[in-house]
C-alpha cells in the first residue's frame, strides 16, 4: 500500500538517519529487494525557480536519463506547492513512492542525505504544511536551516545542489543495478 498521506510531522520526531553516498546506495539496494524497478514511482519534489529547491526536478531528470520508468519532478514538468495535490493520486496504486526533495537542517548535516522508510512531508523546513508522501523518503540537506528559509533556499550553492542531486541519482542506478 502507497502511503501517500499521513500525519505531519517533524523530521526529529520520524525515524529517519542520516547517511552518505554509500548509505544511500545501501538503501536503495534495500529498496531493489523489496521491488521491482516497475514497481516504483520517484516523486522529485522542488522547482526550478529556486536554487536549493532545484534538487528534486534535477533528480527527476537525471533519473529519467539513466531509465527510470515512472518519475514525477523534472526539469521539464516541476513537482511543487502548486501541483502536488494533483500529481501524487495520478500514482497508479499498485506502486511504492520514493519521494526526494531538499531540505534545510543543522550546519554539521549539510551535504547529508536524511533517508527513511517513511513518508517525506514537502516544504516542512520552511513551514510547508503538506501531507506526507512516499513509502520510502530522502531529504537531501543542501543548506543550514536558520531564520530565514527561503532566502536560504534561494542562495544555496547551485554548485552544492548540483553534486547532491546527481549523487542521489548515482546511487539509484547503482543500488537498483541499473547500468550507467
């Protein structure tokens, strides 16, 4: 079963950890035992309009690139605030959600990637109060949360967010054992 919505809240409060590139194939090799690539939906949340917020519509392309056959959140056709509540339920219900998206978090985790097997609630670090989405989740720590978010998302390094997003569809293609 998808879970597409739930309770919000806090990521202090799920059960989620924080890993590295490694860590991130590591779960997505999990995810490959439990499923089937055809079995999976990625929902890359974020827009274009932003830096910080770019990660998940460049994961979605990326994704894309390498094969990936159900992917909501591109470059081209954005996942945001503004079509979420309309994309998420065009998800076939026999499949499992991997939702991705950026997030802010403390300074020692930026770079990091906050992975669970639970569902990711968009815009929760600037105050977004969307319901939860996906199965599986990973919140890619692109900058330190502070007291302005969105100006923080607005000036995090292209640079960072770049390396972050292709990190993530690396480790897809090698813990789904796809070729590059």
């Amino acid at each position: 079963m998808i879970n597409r919505r739930s309770s919000l809240l806090p990521y202090e409060q799920q059960n989620r950890r924080n890993v590295n590139m490694d860590g991130m194939v590591q779960f997505f090799r999990m995810i490959h035992s439990r499923h089937a690539l055809d079995e999976l939906a990625f929902v890359c949340i974020g827009t274009d309009r932003s830096t910080g917020d770019a990660l998940g519509p460049l994961t979605g392309s990326g994704l894309e690139a390498h094969g990936i056959p159900y992917v909501i959140g591109t470059l081209e056709q954005p996942c945001d605030a503004h079509n979420l509540h309309v994309r998420i339920p065009s998800i076939p219900e026999h499949m499992t959600v991997i939702a991705i998206d950026a997030c802010l978090g403390q300074q020692r985790s930026v770079g990091l990637y906050s992975i669970g097997e639970e569902p990711l609630f968009p815009a929760l670090s600037v105050g977004g109060q969307f319901p939860g989405v996906g199965t599986y989740s990973i919140a890619a720590i692109v900058n330190e949360n502070g007291p302005k978010p969105y100006w923080t998302l607005q000036t995090t390094s292209l640079r960072q967010v770049m390396q972050m997003s292709d990190d993530i569809v690396q480790a897809a293609v090698r813990g789904l054992g796809l070729r590059c």
